[in-house]
C-alpha cells in the first residue's frame, strides 16, 4: 500500500487547485450536498461547463465527447477531493449517474443527444429512482410506464411518485426507473428513461427540510409521454443500468473526507472560545479527550481512503471497501457536527437565523443534515449487512 500519490498526480492536484481557486462560485455556506439558492442557479452551470472545458469533469467520457483516455483513474477522484477543500460548490445534479447509463447503455443517437448538453450544463439532471414504499428496497417501485403506438409514434405513458429527488427543481432532465412489466419478477420488469422534466404531467413539488432548506422534492408523474427513443438500455433490463451507474456513485462519497480535517481545524477554533466543566472547553480534560479521538478518526478516515484506492488501482479491491468507508464517514461526521453543537452549551439549540449563534450556525446546520450521508446511497443498516455477508460470507439474512 502506499499512501503518497505519484508526482504526475500531484502535478494534476496542483493544477486543479489552481482552477477551483480561480474559476469556484465562492464558498458553501452549508455542509453537505445542497440545493443551491435559485439565483446562483447561472453561476453553479458556468462553473459546471468550465469544469468540463477545462477536462476536469466527464474523464472518463469517450473522447468525442470530451473524455481522456489517458487520463489517470483517480483524477476524477482528486477534482472532488479539491472541490471539496476549497469547500465550494461541486456540480450540482445527477449528471455523474445518468452519463455512466447513456455512455455504457445508451445509443450513439443518446450520447450526442445528451451528452454535450450536460457538459455545457445546459442540461441538469436529476435521480428519479427513489419512492415513497421504494428506497433500500428500490426493486420494488410502483411507477408505472405503459407503451402505446409503434415505430416513430411510440411513447411510453408514465404514472406513479418519486421522492427524494435532489435538485428536482433545478433539473431539466431527469434518469427515470419505472415498471414496465408489472408481471415479471420485480427486478427484471424495470425500464430506465431519460425523462425531460417540463413534460406535461410532471408535478414537482418542494420538500422543506429539518435544516429549514430545500434540497429534495416529490415528483408526481400523471400520464406524462415519454418518446420510446428516451429509454437507457434495452426494456425492462433498467435494474442492470441503474445498478452499474448507482456501483460508480458510492465510489465518490470517500473524497468529501478530506473537509473533515478542515472541520476539525473549525472544532478547535470553536473549543478555543468554548466553556467545559466550569472553565475553558481547551483545559477540561473531557473535551480533550474527545478532541483527540474524533482527530483519531479523521486520520484513520483518509487512511483508509487511501487503501481503497491503492486496491483499487491494483485491482484487488475488496468487495465491502465501499460500504465500509461511507459507513465510517458518515458516522464521524455525525459526530463531528454533534459534538461542534454540544461545545455551545446551550447556545447550542441557536439557528443561523439568530444573530448571536456561533460560526453562523454552520454547526447546527451540519448536525441537522449529518443524518442524510447515512441514509443517502444506501443506509449505513442496509450496508453493515453488506458487509457481513458480501465482506465477510456470513449467511444471508432471512428476507421476508
Ligand atoms: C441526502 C439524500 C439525497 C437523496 N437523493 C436522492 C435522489 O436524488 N434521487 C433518489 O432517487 N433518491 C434519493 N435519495 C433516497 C435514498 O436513496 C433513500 O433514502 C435510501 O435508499 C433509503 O430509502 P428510504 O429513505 O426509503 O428508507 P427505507 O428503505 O424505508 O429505510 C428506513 C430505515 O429502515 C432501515 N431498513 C430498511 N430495510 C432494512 C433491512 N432490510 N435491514 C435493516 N434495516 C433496514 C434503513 O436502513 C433505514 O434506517 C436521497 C436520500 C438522501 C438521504
């Protein structure tokens, strides 16, 4: 295993740095992935074309449609990592999932349909997969997609409910799963669309969340036309696209990591101006041990980081490498933002709207959303289950 990157890495980390720096829409105010405001909406698609001219997203497209064959597999993995230090605005949207479906199951008609509009973010998309009574269970969605006509006339009439749907109100496309064969067992009988979100019949409706922002939304689909020349990869074979795109998607989570020591640099600044056990939250040996072990952790964060991705460029990763560093992740910076509130006494319960909260209320924020990166590409339970019968060969779990 080895844990320093090759110098020509560097050199691309260097020149990303550089990039971010001069070209990001400005710092995030809150943790997490976030719908941006409506009005910065222009800046977040310059920024998201920008980064594509510059080849920093989509390197691993075919070439025609910027892509680079040469390119090194972790650069992808570094222009997040760097995004996310500078803790500026990654691109928004599913475009990540929905470009993996139509470069690896698409046709060549799709890819030039599609593709140069989400490179110039002209396009954003967003994930329609998740249902009221469909999330670990995602085979089980209840959306239907009916087929009427043939040939050039023939559309596929959409009716059912999506929820969870990040970016819903920013998107103009969408990566659709729907049941198109309702007497099939459930996994086979699912079809994949790329759906043009101001089709008649698409209702989408914000959901305000704990956070007091609006990052997801419902989406009620009512007899809404979708031509048959917008289905991803062959009928009803929409669990195989969703799988393969969804498999490139928990493979990102990991580089967020790297804001964790910035958060810890922000939780000694907060401990620096705190009060513990009756004088400075610094000299109360409760907190100090507390300190050390969270710092423990984000090392051993972005320890293992590294040997995901050392196994993966050999080719030796391990089957639950995956599971196993979104779970640890997501359960420090759980922590993290919880004891960040805790260190306020209790000017902890103080929103970002009060003038006197600390940081801005960047803590009670990031408290109040740490809940969703355990829950968001898979549940850390679904997971930890995973992991003991994938990582580990324990027997399956009896199913209900
Ligand atoms: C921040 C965020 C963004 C998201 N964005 C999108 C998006 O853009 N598009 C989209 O389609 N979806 C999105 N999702 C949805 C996400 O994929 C689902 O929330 C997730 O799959 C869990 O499904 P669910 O919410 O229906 O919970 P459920 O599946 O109902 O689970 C509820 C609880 O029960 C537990 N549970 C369920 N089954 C089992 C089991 N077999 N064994 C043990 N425990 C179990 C779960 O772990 C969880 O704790 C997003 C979610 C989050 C949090």
């Amino acid at each position: 295993m080895r844990l320093e990157s090759p110098p020509e890495l560097e050199a691309f980390r260097k020149k990303v740095r550089a990039f971010v720096a001069e070209n990001a829409p400005g710092v995030k105010r809150h943790a997490g992935v976030r719908a941006p405001e409506p009005e910065l909406m222009p800046e977040i698609r310059r920024w998201t074309a920008a980064l594509h001219e510059a080849g920093f997203l989509g390197i691993d497209w075919p070439v025609e449609y910027g892509g680079r064959p040469d390119a090194h597999p972790l650069e992808s993995h570094i222009v997040v990592e760097e995004i996310t230090r500078a803790r500026t605005w990654q691109p928004i949207g599913a475009a990540s999932l929905a470009s993996a479906a139509i470069i690896d199951f698409g046709t060549d008609e799709q890819r030039a349909r599609f593709l140069p509009r989400m490179r110039s973010a002209e396009d954003i998309w967003c994930q329609l997969f998740s249902e009221p009574g469909a999330g670990s269970d995602l085979a089980s969605l209840q959306t239907r997609a009916r087929l009427e006509g043939e040939g050039d006339d023939a559309v596929y009439v959409v009716d059912g409910q999506k929820v969870w749907t990040t970016n819903g109100q920013h998107s103009d496309m969408g990566y659709l799963l729907a049941r198109t064969d309702p007497a099939a067992p459930k996994h086979k009988g699912i079809t994949a669309f790329a759906l043009d979100m101001r089709s008649p019949g698409v209702d989408l409706r914000p959901l305000r969340e704990i956070t007091g922002t609006t990052d997801f939304n419902e989406v009620f689909l009512d007899g809404v036309r979708i031509p048959a020349s917008n289905v991803i990869g062959a009928v009803n074979q929409g669990w195989t696209v969703a799988m393969s795109s969804l498999g490139r998607e928990r493979s990102g989570v990991a580089a967020h990591g790297v804001e964790l020591f910035a958060v810890l640099d922000d939780l000694l600044e907060l401990a620096g101006g705190s009060t513990a056990g009756g004088g400075p939250a610094l000299n109360d040996s409760a907190t100090r041990q507390r300190i050390g072990e969270l710092a423990t952790r984000v090392h051993v964060n972005a320890a293992m980081v590294h040997l995901t991705q050392s196994r993966m460029l050999s080719g030796t990763e391990e089957p639950a490498d995956g599971a196993i560093g979104k779970i640890f992740f997501s359960e420090l910076n759980h922590d993290m933002a919880e004891f960040g509130v805790g260190l306020q006494g209790t000017d902890g319960i103080l929103t970002e709207a009060d003038p006197a909260v600390r940081a801005g209320g960047w803590w009670q924020d990031a408290y109040l959303y740490a809940r969703a990166y355990t829950i968001a590409g898979g549940a850390n339970e679904i997971l930890r289950t995973q992991i003991a019968e994938r990582g580990l060969g324990l027997p399956r779990e009896p199913r209900p």
